[in-house]
C-alpha cells in the first residue's frame, strides 16, 4: 500500500517534469524565447507582429508569473495556440487522438494476450525445442526498429501480394464500410503488435520458467492437476502482476512506435502531427504532442497501480513491503 | 539457457560486432568506392554496385560502410554518458539512505515513466539537428533503466556482512560506496550497458529516421530516411531502404546475443551449479 502511494506520487511528479520541460525549455534555449515558443522564422517576423507576440505570450512577465499562467492554461485544457497551423493545439489533438488510439489500442491488447500465451508455453517447456524457436525469434524481433518492420510488411502485403492497402485509415468508396475499415488497421496494427510483443514476452518467459520450479507447482502437479491448468491457471495468477505491469508499461512503448508506424501508414494520428510539426518548427504543437502522451503513460501507470492493488493480496495487505 | 546455445550467441554476436567494427574502423579499405562518387541512378544489384545506387547515384554499400561508423559513435557515447548517469543516480538512491536517498529513487521513477520518443523529439526538436546533440538527447532520456539496475543491487549490496563490516570499522561512507561497492556492481553495471548500447541505437535510428538525425553525418537511421522521402520505398527498392534496416538490426542483435551469454554466465553464479526442490 505505502508502495503503491510512493508510485502515485511519482506519477505526479513526471506530470510536473513534463511540465516543467515544456515550459523552461523554449525560455532556456539559445535564441529568442518568442521565435521559440511561436516556431515563427527570425527572418519572415516583423517588428510590429514581434512585439505583438511578445505581449501576448506575456514574455514581459517575470518567470513566476509566466509559469503561474501556463500551469492555469494547462488546468483549463488549454494547450497552447499552433502558429503553424493557425489553430489551437487542443482541437488539432482532439482530431487526431482517435485514429491513434485505433491502431494503438488494438496493438496493446494483442501484443500483451499474445506474449502472455507465447510466454506461459515457452517457459512451462523451459529449455525445449519451442522454447528456444520462440524466444531465438523474440530475441531477433526485438532487434527490428518499428519502421523496417513497418516498411517490410507494406512492402510484401501490400506491394506485392496486393492483399491490403497501403495506408490510411479508409478507402473513399468502399462496399463494406466495416470491413474496410478493419482491412486498413491490419497492416499497422500487426506492426506494432509484433514490435511491442518481444520485450513483454522475454520478462514473462523468465518469470513463468522461475515458477515451474516453485514448491506450488511440485503440489499441484503431486495432487494429478493437468499441466494446461497448471500452466494456465496456477503459473498465470503468479506471473499475473508481472503482467499488468508490463501492460501498463508498454503503453508507453505503442505510443512511441505509433509516433512512427502512423507515418508510414499515413494516419493522420497524433505521429503524423508530431512529424509535421518538427519541420515546421511548431514547438506549441510538438509540447502539447508531449503532454498529452504523458498524461497517457501516466493514466496507464495508475491504473496498473490499482490493477495491481486489486490482483495480488500480498501488495493489498502489504505483507512482503517490509524488507 | 543450455550451454551450447549460449556459447552460439556470443560467437554469433561477436562474430557481427567485430564486421561492424572493421566497417567504422577501416571504411576505406572495405567500401568499394569513395563517398561522393557519383554513378548512374537507381541502379539495381549488381558485380559493380553490390547494393545498388540510390537517386543520387551514390554506391549504396559504400554509403552502408561509411554510415557505420557514425551510428555506433552515437549509440557508444550516449550509452557511456548515460551509463555515467545511471550509475551515479543509482549508487546515491540505493546506498544512501534518508531524505536524500528518497529523492534519488523518486527521480529514477519520475524519468522511468516519462516517454522516451515523444519527449526525445521535442528535445531534439529545440536542440537542433547534430550528431552531439542526438547522443545528449538519448543520454539524457537513457539513464534510467541503468540506474535501476544499480539501486536494485547497491541496496542488496548495502546488506551484506562485508559491507557493514566496513561501517563498524568505520570506513568514510565515501571510501565504501566508492572503493568497495562500486567495484561489485561492475558486473551488473557491464550487463546494463551492453542492452543500453542497444537500446542506444534503435532510439538514434528512431530520431533519424524521424528527420531529426544530422545531415551532416548519415547513419543507418538517416539513409533508411532518405529511402523513404527520396522515392526509395514508393519504388520497393530493396537494396537501398532495407540494407541499412538489416544493419541497424544485426547491430543492434549483437549486442542482444552478448548480452545472453552474460545472462546464461550470471544464472550459473547465481545457481551455484545443481537446483533442488530442498532447501
């Protein structure tokens, strides 16, 4: 319980770092403040819009004052105004948000039953034939950067076995509006799927081999249990928070493969928003890219906190906490 | 782990490691043709280009070779830095105890959770592009899961009877934590930073290949970008966008498939030999 508070509070605390990022890095940098926070070009402002934008960031304003400011902006949802775009930050988000969490969502929920099947096999046959395929091909994956395994999967379902499109989200004038609809996150989703699935499965896979060897599973195998239900029912609660954890974790790590795979799968998610954003040098955009991912991994992390409150007596009642 | 196996993953990985050294070290001896040579455009695989030309007409493989040296630059420095970093962070939340230590270990949780792509991009997005400040971002943001690694066995260190030995005898805290814990956590320090080069690696060629890599110094990220902007991957060509791809990941496996073998070593140590059901 104490722990599970302590991890709360930092939870918060990134929160504030994040922050805090946002709003000393554009005022710390070399170069003007103003031309940082609006993203604007030395060369293309003129005096009167210079001065225009200096009063209404409030750059006159001491330090305190400026971050008394944003950190109430931030409280109201505010995100900031896109100089580039010339709209706020928090519509443009709310636009793209969805269509990431399309491909996003699904990845996290097939990666994580995936390599916790994967896993509870592998490591129940600890040593074997399957074991070592699997986790010789795991340790393989998780060498392959997301955009490869995004451009290769293009490259052979869509551009030469022509079973999937090749991007977006939808076809124009399609039959089957659903179906479409699911034909399109195939590719993407599997991208990120099969990058996000090695790192859960390797964790697991060692915890589940560490508990074939526990007392409780010599038990259960003298009182005649099948080994399916050992291997499912009793190995899986034990590994169970190891699990959520890496769930919550791996929120994260879609996040930032999402960044990329939206790119090349041209989804107009909040990945293409970032990408656009850097050559267009629209930091207000790119800072709010940023909270809002934050705020993502940190919900995620609470809730596998609590998950985790919830699962495992031995956190709930805090008997193992006093080492 | 069997024993053969793992002794296959270090040869396996060395065996990569020392290609790619020889690519960085000596990429004028290996790479067929000088940087800026310039030949006819999108040529195919061939006796004379081995990966093709790109639309520039520059020898892929010769561009491949040069480009190697760059990104295991990048990946090595900003590992060291971070390593540095984690070790430091790790020993001062693991060993020393109180307010100070408290602190320490919630600044570990605080960046474990911060996310490392968006919040690499809009750092590098300030900074600039440049090969030294792409290593100083992904060390900056890199640190954490080192200094994990160290607080979890620093603190498991500061129970031993040798260590608290030396605090009956005494010994200035500095001396401890310097001249006799810091040398027993080599180990665990050595296995964090073979993943960390890694780890190290994919993020660069991740921000490469976002755009914010330097154009000045392309690395295996970077021409994996230029395929893609440059049509290279519109036309399916293979040779130029998949190469560098491959190279990223056998590099990047090398130091995976160490790190292996260190793991399987570690299991032995750790089992001391025959495991029973009676304790």
């Amino acid at each position: 319980m104490k722990q599970t508070i302590r991890q709360l509070i930092s939870a918060f605390a990134c929160l504030l770092v994040i922050v805090a990022v946002n709003f000393f890095l554009p005022r710390m940098m070399p170069g003007d403040p103003v031309l940082m926070l609006t993203g604007l070009e030395d060369d293309l402002v003129s005096q009167a819009e210079y001065a225009m934008y200096r009063e209404k960031l409030g750059l006159d304003a001491p330090v305190a004052a400026q971050l008394g400011l944003y950190v109430k902006s931030l409280l109201k949802l505010d995100l900031g105004h896109s100089y580039h775009y010339k709209r706020s930050v928090g519509s443009m988000l709310a636009e793209r948000i969805p269509n990431t969490l399309r491909v996003a969502v699904p990845a996290v929920i097939i990666s994580s039953l995936l390599a916790m099947l994967l896993a509870t096999y592998a490591g129940s046959k600890n040593g074997g034939v399957g074991d070592a395929s699997i986790t010789g091909a795991m340790i393989i994956m998780n060498a392959v950067p997301v955009f490869l395994l995004c451009m290769l999967l293009i490259t052979v379902f869509a551009y030469h076995l022509g079973w999937l499109p090749f991007g977006g989200l939808a076809s124009a004038n399609a039959h089957n509006a659903v179906a479409d609809r699911l034909r399109h996150l195939v590719l993407p989703v599997t991208a990120l799927s099969l990058s996000a699935l090695p790192s859960k499965y390797l964790i697991l896979r060692n915890q589940v081999a560490a508990s074939t060897e526990e007392k409780y599973v010599l038990y259960a195998r003298a009182r005649g249990i099948s080994e399916n239900r050992i291997r499912y029912v009793h190995i899986f609660r034990n590994v169970s928070q190891t699990f959520v954890t890496m769930v919550g974790l791996n929120v994260g790590f879609v996040l930032s493969g999402s960044l990329i795979a939206e790119n090349i799968f041209s989804i107009r998610g909040m990945g293409q928003l970032m990408t656009g954003a850097i050559s267009a040098r629209d930091f207000p955009t790119l800072q709010g890219c940023l909270f809002v991912s934050a705020l993502a991994v940190i919900a995620a992390d609470i809730v596998t906190r609590l998950v985790c409150l919830a699962l495992d007596p031995k956190v709930r009642l805090g008997i193992y906490e006093a080492e | 782990m069997k024993r053969n196996s793992a002794f296959a993953a270090l040869a396996l990985g060395m065996l990569l490691l020392v290609i790619f050294a020889a690519f960085s070290v000596l990429p004028q001896r290996i790479a067929p043709y000088g940087v800026k040579e310039m030949f006819r455009a999108w040529q195919p695989i061939s006796r004379a280009h081995l990966l093709g030309t790109n639309d520039m007409g520059y020898d892929i493989f010769t561009e491949l070779v040069h480009a190697a040296r760059n990104t295991l630059v990048i990946g090595l420095t900003s590992s060291v830095i971070s390593l540095f970093l984690g070790t430091a962070i790790g020993l001062w939340a693991g060993y020393v105890s109180g307010v100070t230590g408290e602190v320490a270990g919630g600044i570990i949780n605080v960046f474990l959770l911060v996310p490392m792509l968006p919040a690499a991009i809009v750092v590098a997005a300030y900074l600039g592009a440049g090969s030294g400040n792409t290593a100083a971002v992904i060390a900056l943001l890199g640190w954490c899961p080192t200094a994990r690694a160290v607080r979890a066995r620093a603190a498991q260190l500061k129970q031993t009877a040798f260590v608290e030995s030396l605090v009956i005898l005494q010994i200035p805290k500095a001396r401890i934590i310097f001249r006799h814990i810091l040398p027993n956590l080599m180990e665990t320090v050595l296995a964090r930073y073979i993943l960390s080069v890694s780890s190290c690696m994919m993020m660069e060629s991740a921000l490469s290949f976002i755009g914010l890599g330097d154009p000045s110094s392309v690395t295996w990220g970077g021409m994996v970008n230029f395929a893609y902007r440059n049509g290279g991957f519109a036309r399916g060509a293979l040779n130029w966008f998949l190469a560098p791809g491959l190279c990223i990941t056998l590099c990047s496996l090398s130091f995976r498939l160490l790190n292996t073998f260190f793991e399987y070593r570690a299991s032995l140590v750790r089992s001391g030999g025959a495991k029973s059901y009676m304790e």
